[in-house]
C-alpha cells in the first residue's frame, strides 16, 4: 500500500467520526464501532511506518553513537576544567570578602579611635571651661569618617582570551536534604508553592489503590471508560 492510498482510507473516516454524537444506545454502537475502525487504521499507520521508523532509527542511533565517542572526551575535560576554574574563583572570593572584612574592622577602629581622641580633647576642653570648643569637638568626633578600602579582586569579572570572553557570575548550589521540612516551609508561606511539583499520575495511583473518594486539596471524580478490542 502506498502512503496516499493509506491517506485515502484515512479521511472519509476520520471525517464521520469526527461528526458523530453520542447521545443514546444506537449511537454509542455506532460511536464503538468506529473506534474500533480507528484502532485498525492506526495499527495500518504504525505498521506502514514501522520499517522506514527502523531504518531511520537505525541509523539515527549508529550517528550518535559516532557523536558521542568523539564529543565524551572534550565534555569531560571541558567539565573537569571547569570544576576547577570554579574552585579557584570560588577560593579567590573568599580571601577577598575576608581581606574585605579585615579592611572594613580597621576602618571600624580607626574611627572609634578618632571619635575617642577626639571625646578626650572634648572633655579637657570642658573641665578648662571651654564649652564652645568642647562642643565643637564632639561634632567633629560625630562625623568621624574613614574612606573605605576597597579590595579588588584576583579576576576582573569579564576576561577577554584569544579563543573568546569568560565572565563570571554568583551562583548558589542546592541539595535537599529534608523533603518534608521544605514542604513545611512552602505550606507556612515562607517558599513559593511553584517549586513543588504534584505527579498526578502517582497521586491517582494512591487514590484508587487505597480506594479514596475524598482528598483534601483534590477534586476526586468517578467516571465510566470503555476498554475496546478488535477482531
């Protein structure tokens, strides 16, 4: 049988059935019989393709097998050099955010020891009867300020190489660990309940193996499906 021979057979019944309502008993029958004549015409569909599907897996298959051996060595180095591009980024922001925060105390100390310095001068102003000068003093000790330190990093963010440009970006890696407490967390609110995602085929099993006909936060329906086979 040719492909438009096969198409042929195809539209005249897909046309009817596709108008046919199901209302009563003789309808349904009718209804029936023309699934029965679907099943058929795909079971014509699935054999007419199965050989050519075969071929074209076939080969599909061998190319990415072909694909595969030469891509997994460049991959895999790929992956380890990139493991180890990050462990060094990753390492490099560290001693950064702590040269930083070392930076950020000494700053801290300087000005308390300037607002101090300053408090002392203030305070032998005053026992010499200088309230003015006293005053003036501890305005000065209140706007105390020490210019941060800033310390830049090993890597710019954006480095341009012969080959391209590799920028870099902050980056979280999560594992869970406790499904039940992130559930507990997205029933209280404190997580969006888009990050859980229901199986409902899973949850249908359940349903019908322990016989379930309510189910809170699910519409539970009992319907009624024919089971259908050809001569």
């Amino acid at each position: 049988m040719e492909e438009q021979e096969l198409r042929q057979e195809i539209e005249p019944v897909i046309g009817e059935a596709g108008a046919l309502v199901v209302d009563n008993k003789e309808s349904f029958e009718r209804a029936s019989r023309f699934i029965l004549e679907l099943d058929g015409l795909a079971k014509k569909i699935k054999a007419y393709w199965f050989e050519p599907k075969k071929r074209a897996w076939e080969t599909h298959k061998a190319l990415v097998a072909k694909e595969t051996e030469m891509l997994k060595p460049v991959e895999e180095r790929r992956g380890a050099l990139a493991s180890k591009v990050k462990a060094y980024l990753t390492e490099q922001d560290r001693i950064r955010r702590e040269e930083q925060r070392k930076l950020d105390e000494e700053r801290r100390k300087a000005e308390e020891a300037e607002r101090k310095k300053l408090e002392k001068k203030a305070e032998k102003a005053e026992a010499k009867g200088d309230a003015e000068k006293a005053e003036e003093l501890r305005q000065k000790a209140e706007d105390v300020y020490v210019p941060p330190a800033v310390v830049a990093p090993e890597v710019e963010k954006t480095t341009r190489t012969e080959t391209g440009t590799v920028s870099q970006r902050k980056d979280v890696e999560i594992k869970v660990v406790d499904v039940k407490a992130v559930l507990d967390l997205v029933v209280k609110g404190e997580l969006p309940i888009g990050i859980v995602t229901i199986s409902e085929s899973k949850l249908k099993q359940h349903v019908k193996l322990m016989q379930l006909d309510r189910l809170a936060g699910c519409e539970i329906k009992e319907v009624i499906i024919a089971s259908y086979r050809g001569k």
